[in-house]
C-alpha cells in the first residue's frame, strides 16, 4: 500500500510514517517543515530496509500540483500537516488560519478527485471551554470572543471537520475525523509550548519550571505510539468513515501536579516557577481548564485503549531528551 502523509516530518506523522514503512508499505510526505523537521525522519530515510519506501516532498499544503500529484499516486491519505501549538498559532494568526481551513480543503478536494480514503486530525481544543469530564464526540462547542485568537486555532480545526463531514455527506468521500488529545513522545519538541517536554527540558537542566496560570488546570496525555495505533485502526476500519473519534488517554492530572511528577522522575534540583497568563503569552491567550475525552466511541468500534500509562510516557521522553 501506498500513503501519503500530510505533515509527516512532524512528531506525530513521523512515528505514522514509521509504522506503515514497518508494515512493508511506501510512505509519501509532503511537509514544508514550518513545525516539523526532516531530523524526525531521517533514521528512516538511512534505515537499509526503509529507505527505498519513503519519499519526501518538502512543500505546502496549499501549493496544488504536488498535492494532486502525491494523491494520485497514494492509495490513503492521512492529514496532519497543520499549524500546532498555542505560541506558534499567538504569533502566526493569519498563517496559522489560512493553513488550517485552506490547506484542508486543498487536501479534501484532491481527495475527493481521485477518490482516496481520507483520516484528518483534528484537536480536542474543538470543545472549548467545557469544565465537565468525560468530553464526548456529541458534545456542544464553547469558544471565548474572537478578540481571544486563542480560539481561532479551535474554530479553523472545527471548520475542518465540518467540511470534511460536508465532503462526506454530499460527495461521498470516505473521510474520518480523529481528535488527538495531547499525544506525548520522543521527538516531540516544547518549542511551540507543549507541557510536558518543556517542563522535561528545564528539569534536565535544574532550571525552574515555569507553570502558567494556577496550575489547576488539567490534563489527560496518550504516547504517541498508542495514537499510531489507533489512527492506523480507524483508517482500516470501513465503519469509520463520516464519523468522529476521540483519541486521548485516561489519567487525568493538574499541570502544577505534572510538574512536581517530572521534578521526581529526574531527581532535578528544580523549583516551580509560577507565572501568570499574562506574563507568559500575549493579551490574545485564553486557558481550558480541564480537558478529559471520552474514548468509548472508538473503543467500541476498533478495540482501542491506551497502553502506555503517564508515568511510563514521562519515562521514555526523559530517557529521549537526556540522549538527544
């Protein structure tokens, strides 16, 4: 089999690329390297077994020709390839935007023209503000003002999902929506302002934590692998299709809670530094307070459940970080 993964240099679609290429498969990636970087594939590209099975087309999503071109060629597309984290998306709102919902509809509409089996990721930050637990697929929306362009990340990725139902219901392509709630791995860098690898990264250098807000708010985390594993079974699953799924783990815990947990699991020398919101991002920033999915949607359909429990995802990125 043929996929083509859309922002597959990044943290995510690297470790998806390295899946189909152990199952015998050739991988297409087409990334423009704006959050991903051709250092998360390039074991697979000198790996002696992968490396006549992995093509890399390093552009955008918004560009038409190479999609329509790797699309051809690929039997199923997954897309990934979008703006991520909150620091990126304060500093690149129109980028960030036009990415989102444009870069969508480019992949939808070549999709839907050569008629290939579409998997979009979407984000749990579509739920918004809700406070109760679990969130389920059913659930109702609650954004802040559009003066917060906080939010503009969660109204692009709900647009996304309500074109890819429209593309479903009125064209017929086969596309699945999957809400990844805060995948964790090796690889994945704090750059852009994901929690744990940068509390990880200032613990490894006895640096205070800074913890934003309260430290109340909280969260669930899957390791990346788990979400491999269940993105691969939604797409092989012929129910999936015009549905959407929560992927996100089980163990909810309080940022400052997490980074008391890292200060444990490296023995650093540590404080935590608490900083308000205001300090920490610009005037636009907004915070969910708790985010917990309900899974038993997908559990029901493909059996997923997350293998990998918090501590032992904090174990493999510390291990990770402290090589790399």
């Amino acid at each position: 089999m043929r996929v083509l993964i859309t922002g597959g240099a990044g943290f995510i679609g690297s470790h998806l690329a390295e899946e189909y290429l152990k199952k015998g498969d050739e991988v297409y990636i087409i990334d423009d390297l704006s959050t991903g970087t051709l250092n998360n594939i390039k074991h697979l590209q000198e790996n002696e077994v992968f490396k006549n099975r992995i093509f890399i087309h390093i552009d955008t999503i918004l560009s038409t020709s190479p999609l329509l071109e790797l699309t051809g060629t690929c039997d199923v597309v997954f897309h990934l390839a979008a703006a991520v984290g909150v620091r990126y998306i304060l500093k690149n709102p129109m980028k960030s935007i036009k990415i989102n919902i444009q870069g969508t509809e480019n992949v939808l509409k070549t999709c839907a023209k050569f008629k290939k089996n579409l998997l979009i990721t979407s984000s749990s930050e579509v739920y918004g503000k809700h406070l109760h637990a679990p969130l389920l697929e059913t659930d109702n929306i609650i954004y802040g003002p559009s003066s917060k362009f906080r939010w503009s990340y969660a109204a692009s990725k709900l647009m996304d999902e309500f074109s890819a139902l429209a593309y479903f219901r009125t064209v017929g392509l086969k596309t699945i929506i999957a809400r990844l709630f805060n995948t964790v791995g090796p690889r994945q860098t704090g750059a852009y302002g994901m929690v744990i690898p940068r509390f990880i990264q200032q613990a490894l250098s006895n640096e205070p934590i800074t913890v934003y807000g309260s430290g109340t708010q909280s969260r669930t985390f899957t390791y990346v692998k788990d979400v491999v594993q269940a993105l691969t079974a939604l797409m092989e699953n012929g129910a999936a299709p015009g549905e959407v799924f929560n992927i996100g783990g089980t163990e909810e815990i309080t940022i400052l809670d997490l980074a008391e947990k890292i200060i444990k699991k490296t023995g650093s020398q540590s404080s935590i530094k608490m900083i308000p919101y205001e300090e920490a991002f610009e005037k636009d920033f907004e915070d969910m307070m708790r985010r917990v999915p309900g899974i038993e949607k997908i559990k029901e359909l493909t059996g997923f459940e997350p293998k990998t429990n918090l501590d032992t995802i904090l174990e493999y990125v510390i291990d990770d970080m402290k090589r790399y």
